[in-house]
C-alpha cells in the first residue's frame, strides 16, 4: 500500500498515519496507527515533526484539503506523561522478554545438540545412548515439575540438520508438557519423554533418499517406512535400561483410537502414554510433513480427527498451544500483522506477538503482549497470502519448533 507525504496541519482523526520515527522514539504503542481522537494529532505535532506518512487504503477519511484553516490543539501534558511513562515500561518488558527468549534459544540448542549426539550413539553404544537420554529427560522433567507456570516460545529455525533431531525434541517435550496438563505424575513424565524422544528412533534404519524423498512414495517403500516402529523397538531393545513401560510408546505410535492406525488397535488396547504421544507426533507431522500452519494443523484435528484422538488430551493441548499457537501468522484488532512469538496458560487469548513495522529494523520489532496492550487477534493469515516485506520481516517459520520457559511465583 502507497503511502502519501503531508503536512502534519492536514492530519484529521480517522487518518492512518506512520510516524518517521524509531519505536522508542514517541508515546504511541506502535509507529503505525489510525488517530483515534484530536489529543493523538496534538501530540504528533509536539514530536516536532513537519510532515508524516498517510496510507489512504487503511484511512477512514482522506487528509484535510492543503488550504484548510490552522487548528491549535494543545496536548494534555498528564496523557503524554501517561503514554510516555506506559511506552517506558514497554521498552522495559521488551528487553526482559528478549532476555528470556535468548536464555530459551540456548537452553534449546543445548538439548538439541545432547539429542544429535545420543542418536549418534544408539546403534554402536545404546546403553551410553540411553543413559544420556534419561540426563536429557530427568532436567526436562525437573524444569517442568517445579515451574508455576511454562511460557511456550517459538524457536529460531537455527542451523539446518537432520529433520529426525528436531521432531524428536518436539515431540518429546511438548508431550512432557501435555503430560504435566494432564496432571502425571513425575515418573509417568519421564516415561513419556523417554518415549517420545525415541519413538521415530527407527527410521534410522530406513534409507534417507526415502526419508527424504518429497515425490509420492511407491508401494514397497511405503511398506519399508511403515516398518519403523518395529524397527524402533529392535533398537532400543540392544539397551536393557530403556524402561519397558515405555516401550508402547515407539511401537505404537502412530495406532488411533478408532483402529484405523497400521496394527488396527483401539483405544482399550492403547495405555494413556501412547495416546498422548500419538497425538503430538501428529501435531508436529501436520506442521511440518504436510505444511500445515500451527493454527490449522491443530483446527484439523480439533474439528476432523476428534475420533482419533483422546478428546481429553486434544481439549488439554488447545489449553497448552493457544488457540493461535506459536507460529501463527495473525491479524490484530488493530489492524497491524504479526507473528505469535509466546503463549502462556494464564492468557491463552492473548499471546506475545512479534508487530511488523517497517519503520522499525527487524532486530528492534517490538514484541507486544496482546493483554497488556488491549489488542486481540483478528484473524489467522496463511503466510504464503502475505506481501513479500512482510513475509520477510516477520519470517515465518518453515519448522516450528518450541521450547518452554519456567515461571516460579
């Protein structure tokens, strides 16, 4: 959308103006915004600028023609000290937050690199592998135990590396999470994340160019990748420590409540380990293997798979996503696009958003707490329906991964 240069005498209330300004520069929540009321044009004038940017197409009303008679508004000194004093403690939780999100970044790198080298080990050393899996799990399981509260962050997309590394971790820890929901005890969590972080261990021994083929697969090699859960076992067998009440788990996988998984078992016939499990691996299968937005992978199996899975664990899984899960492109209220970033329990509906800005560097984009701010979500966006400057500044993750925060009161 063009924007269009004018005096700041011609700016009337319903304009969508961009200020040529850094965030931090001015009281306003954000540098691009429609003027709600005649204190909002008395306070740009104050920021001493001579002309701002108008954006017609996002404008309730054109500008005030370039001859209109001079307005004096005076700014309320008690709002712009309000604002002022608001737009502070913003910058302040901004930097906090972007503290935590880097402490989260290389707490999940870390695990990332102990799940590259156990599996490096599971063939030639299980028992090391093993044993390095239940150090990985225990301090998992230790952080989610004695946390108040857990804040799901998105993670960057990092170096690129073995799909199977990142899966794993996924699957493991948000099933450690829902398991926590679910309200498991601390040995059943374990289980789960030992589970879940070698329930794909056997497409180790499936050949890559079918792991990696993005053709549609021949009969006999869909027959070969639908060995891996047995595989899996054979594998984790090689190693007496891994707990057998964890066994299920790998083997069973990918079975569905209705018995239209590959061994036809229902729900008697899956224990409640392997049905939560079974349902993140799905998750996390949509975001990635079938492309699917977080928003959408979760609306498609809220809505056409509600048989498949255990409707206790989908309802809890909503509680611990959000119903705009990490990584979802969105629409606010105020009409600004940006990314999920962050969700916590205690405010589902309203999650930390990255806001794009162009008048601000990527680097610097502010990171909004939608109830802090009194915006809520519009509407998802599919990132493929974006402009490419958008696209770009809000890259969109192509593999969503997470890692979660521990709050203690």
């Amino acid at each position: 959308m063009a924007g269009i240069t004018i005096s700041v005498d011609r700016l009337q209330v319903g304009n969508y103006v961009s200020l040529p300004l850094g965030w931090r520069a001015h009281p306003f929540l954000f540098s691009s915004f429609k003027i709600k009321n005649e204190e909002e044009i008395a306070l740009i004038r104050h920021l001493g600028l001579a002309r701002v940017t108008i954006i017609p197409e996002k404008s309730d009303c054109p500008p005030l023609p370039p001859d209109a008679p001079s307005r004096e508004v005076v700014p309320d000194p008690a709002q712009q000290r309000e604002m002022e004093q608001d737009k502070a403690q913003r910058i302040a939780r901004l930097q906090q937050y972007r503290r935590d999100l880097q402490q989260c970044e290389k707490q999940f790198q870390h695990s990332l690199s102990q799940v590259r080298s156990l599996m490096s080990k599971v063939q030639a050393r299980p028992l090391n592998a093993i044993d390095d899996a239940k150090d990985l799990i225990d301090a998992i399981a230790s952080q989610l135990l004695a946390a108040d509260e857990l804040v799901l962050h998105l993670m960057g997309d990092g170096e690129e590396g073995d799909p199977l590394y990142y899966h794993s971790l996924n699957v493991s820890v948000l099933s450690m999470m829902l398991a926590k929901e679910c309200e498991m005890n601390a040995e059943q969590i374990r289980l789960v994340g030992m589970g879940a972080l070698f329930h794909d261990i056997g497409k180790l021994k499936i050949p890559s160019q079918i792991l990696r083929k993005s053709a549609p697969l021949t009969r006999p090699e869909q027959n070969l990748l639908a060995r891996h859960p047995r595989y899996g076992l054979d594998l984790i067998n090689l190693a007496a420590s891994f707990p057998s009440e964890a066994k299920g788990i790998v083997l069973h996988h990918h079975e569905y409540l209705d018995g239209s998984g590959p061994e036809g078992l229902k729900a008697g016939q899956l224990d409640p380990m392997t049905q939560l499990v079974s349902l993140i691996n799905e998750y996390d299968n949509l975001c990635h293997r079938h492309g699917k937005v977080p928003y959408s992978a979760l609306s498609s199996l809220y809505k056409l798979r509600k048989g498949q899975f255990n409707p206790d664990n989908m309802a809890l899984l909503i509680r611990l996503l959000g119903i705009y899960p990490p990584g979802s492109v969105v629409q606010l209220s105020s009409g600004q696009l940006g990314l999920v970033m962050s969700v916590k329990g205690s405010s589902l509906l309203h999650p930390s958003v990255l806001v794009y800005d162009p008048a601000i560097p990527r680097q610097e984009a502010a990171v909004i707490a939608l109830d802090r701010a009194g915006l809520t979500i519009a509407k998802v966006i599919h990132p493929r329906c974006l402009p490419p400057a958008v696209f770009e500044y809000l890259n969109p993750r192509t593999r969503i991964s997470y890692y979660f925060e521990p709050k203690t009161k």
